[in-house]
C-alpha cells in the first residue's frame, strides 16, 4: 500500500536522487533544530548563572547528566520508532506505518507516566548518589523536580518528530524548536526576573515550551500523511512491529541508561572539588553538547538514509551515504569546536563571570575539544549500524568504552593522584575507546549488509 501523503514537499525520498544533496537537506535543519534545543539548557543555565548565582548554576550543572539521561531516553525511545518507521516509507507500506503511529502512543502512555513518578519518587537517592554539596541540595531538588515533570511532553514530541524524522521531514524539528525555544527564553526570563522562582522558574519555562513544540510536531505529521491518526487499537493489531520496536529501542535505551548512570559516579568526583568546580565542568559540559550537535545530527541522519533505502532493498545505495555523513560530521564538529576553543575564556564567562568557574570551564574545553573527531566517528558508525537494526552488539561496546573502562580509569587514576584533570581526560578517553571498538565490529559485520535486493 503506497504511504498517503498531502504534502510531498514535505516529505523527502531517499531512495533516489543526489545522496549529498539529500544528506545535507535532510541535516541542516536537524542541526540547527537541536541547536535550538540545546539553547534550552544554556540559556536556563545563563539565566541562573548570572541572575541567581554560582550556587544556583552549580545546582543545575551537577546534575547535568541526570537531564542529559531524561534526553537520552526520550531520544532512544523514539529513535526505534524512526528507524521502523523508514523501513516502511522505504517499501512504501503505509498500513504498517500507521500500526507504528499508535504503538508510539500506547508508548507515550506506558512509558511516560510511570517513568515520571518514578523519578520523582527518586529524586532524594539521586541526590545522595551524586554527593550533591549542602548548600546546593535544595535548588538542586526543586530543578530536578521540575525537569522531571517534563518526560511525558518529551516523549510525545520526540516519537512525532522521529515519525517525521523517517519520512525525511527534519524541518519541523528546526521549526517546532525554534519557537519553542523563543517561548522558553520568555519564561525563563519572566520565572526568574521578574517572578523570582530562582531554579524552579527555568523548570516551569520548559515545561511550558515541550507542551508548544508537542502541538507543531502532531500538526504537521497530520499534514503529510492524510490517514494520520491517533489510533490505539492500531498498536495491536501486528505484534510483530512490537517487537521489533523494542527489540531496536530497548538496547539503545538501555545503552543510553547505564552511561548516564556511570556519569553519577564521575560527578561525586567532580562534587568533591567543590560548588565552584561543579559550576565550571557543568558549564563545559553544556558547551560540549553544544559542540556534538552536527554528529549527533548526521547520526541521525545516516540512520534514516540507510533505514529508508535498506527497506526499499537498495544497500549499494545505503553505503553512498556513509563516507559522506562522516566527512560531514568530522568538519562541521571540529570547526564548531576550533571556535569555541579560541573564545572559550568569552564562552564560559557568559555563564558565569567568577573567575575560578571561568578557570574550570576553559581548562576542561581545552581537553576535549582536540577529540572531537572520535565522537564523530563513534556517532556515524552507531548511526549505520542503528540504520540496518543492529543495536545489541553495539549497546554491548558502547558500555564497554563509556562505562567500564572510563570508571576503571577513574578509580585508577584518582586513587594514584586526585585532580580534576583525570576527569577532564576521562570523557575523550571513552570516545575513542568507544570509537575503536563500534569501527572494529562493523568492519567485521558490513558482509551482512552488501547484498542487494534485485
């Protein structure tokens, strides 16, 4: 059954036509879409930093890692929705399509609600798992709070834009977050200014700005495809979409879980330098994952592109695709990163203006930014592989790399001599851990995936 679609200008083919050119149509506003949504995070930080305090920023920066988990799983969930749904628009089987559109909604209910409460009910052990300085325990607990209350928004956006994401649309990711983006600007200066909720306003303007980009998301699937519908009885009517959503979700999600939850572990280190140190490495943080955003985007990207031409049985096709995301995704992050690395004193500062926040931050941008090719290249190969739903073997290394052997080091090296720096080098260490063993295992696998369908 062909896919039913009102707005083909809307909808882009990667089945035929210049792999670059639809590589970079189809990126572009993928990065700049999650540029916008990292600007969430940065500018809730500049507005703490410098409208309450280092001890306010200090409380959002420690638990960076917990929101960047909160991201990862909504991110993971939709992302098996993506790549099944590819598949579909590949082999143009716009009944199975629609059975994926209400298993992301049973998803939406099943997932989200409970995952909610159950951070919440949490919040107090995370604290405690992070050793989270006394003077920071209270604003800490109420931004968490807040964040938390986020997910269920969270979930339904990212499953719409990854739905849109596997008919080639990326634009409403660019439109749906700059406006909501905009509107999380307002509030946040609004919450905290002229309201003055201190941490939990920069939460409540979130929370407000998800419920904006959920509504543009849900329009715009309903524009492309005209038998769009949020119908649940879909979900079980093949058992088999099912599985096969869990069986490419729960890997990466699972992946995704246990890093962050290792990164726990490396901020009790950080925690233990002191406030000043958390608000400093928390600022570097959110300026590294400003950094990724072209990898992060071309992963994506190489996994729709091999998704939708493996479901149309044209793998030669799929392979285009490959050494052009990498090259891509190696100079657009690297470039990014040589600016940032050249006004790092200027980009820290607009967080914060102490001068030993500013110290830490720059110090720590100083280390990664030189290795940003290894999370380029960690990106594009986990991208590939995701692509062809492959995510078992991969989720295996990627622990490996970014949590086995980064705690190891750690536990190594603090107890040998404790300084910042350890933790500072731990990060590129498990990229190019990373990196080499996600490499190494598709060299050994791509036989499988070289066979055309004819």
């Amino acid at each position: 059954m062909a896919l039913g679609r009102r707005a083909s200008d809307s909808v882009t083919d990667m089945t035929i036509g210049n792999a670059r050119g639809l590589i970079l149509k189809f990126s572009l506003p993928l990065v700049f879409g999650n540029l916008f949504q990292q600007l969430y995070s940065i500018v809730d930080a500049v507005v703490v930093g410098r409208f309450v305090g280092v001890d306010a920023l200090a409380s959002i920066g420690c638990i960076s890692w917990v929101c960047w988990l909160i991201n990862a799983f909504l991110r993971d969930t939709a992302n098996a929705f993506s790549i099944a749904a590819s598949v579909r628009v590949g082999n143009h089987n716009n009944k199975e399509f629609l059975q994926i559109v209400g298993t992301g909604v049973v998803v939406c209910v099943i997932l989200g609600i409970p995952v909610t409460g159950l951070l919440l009910f949490a919040v107090p052990v995370i604290l405690n798992v992070l050793s989270v300085q006394p003077n920071v325990a209270g604003m800490t607990r109420q931004y968490l709070t807040v964040f938390i209350l986020t997910i269920p928004a969270g979930l339904i956006y990212n499953i719409a834009a990854s739905l849109l994401r596997a008919y080639g649309n990326s634009r409403i990711t660019f439109l749906s977050m700059t406006v909501s983006t905009i509107v999380n600007i307002v509030l946040d200066l609004v919450f905290v200014v002229v309201v003055p909720l201190g941490v939990a306003g920069v939460g409540f303007a979130t929370i407000f700005s998800q419920f904006v980009s959920v509504v543009l998301a849900y329009k715009k699937l309903g524009k492309i495809n005209e038998e769009f519908r949020l119908d649940v009885k879909e979900a079980f009517r093949n058992r088999e979409i099912v599985s096969e959503v869990a069986a490419i979700g729960m890997p990466s999600g699972l992946q995704s879980a246990l890093i962050s939850f290792s990164n726990l572990f490396v901020w009790r280190y950080v925690n233990g330098f002191g406030a000043t140190a958390a608000a400093g490495v928390g600022v570097a943080q959110r300026l590294d994952k400003f950094i990724v955003l072209p990898c992060k985007a071309f992963g994506l990207t190489i996994t729709t592109f091999v998704s939708q031409n493996s479901g149309a049985g044209n793998h030669a096709r799929a392979r285009q695709g490959e050494g052009r995301c990498l090259l891509l995704s190696i100079v657009v992050t690297n470039s990014i990163g040589f600016l940032v690395y050249c006004f790092a004193d200027q980009s820290v500062a607009l967080f914060n203006t102490d001068p030993e926040v500013i110290a830490y931050g720059v110090a720590m941008m100083h280390y990664i930014i030189p290795m940003y090719t290894l999370m380029a290249i960690r990106e594009i190969y986990l991208g590939i592989l995701r692509g062809y739903g492959d995510t078992k073997i991969p989720m295996i290394l990627s622990l490996i790399g970014m949590v086995v052997v980064r705690q190891i080091y750690l536990a190594v090296s603090m107890s040998i001599n404790r300084t910042i720096e350890n933790v500072y080098f731990c990060y590129p260490m498990a990229w190019g851990v990373t990196a080499a063993l996600i490499f190494i295992y598709y060299q050994m696998v791509k036989k499988r995936f070289r066979e055309d369908v004819v």
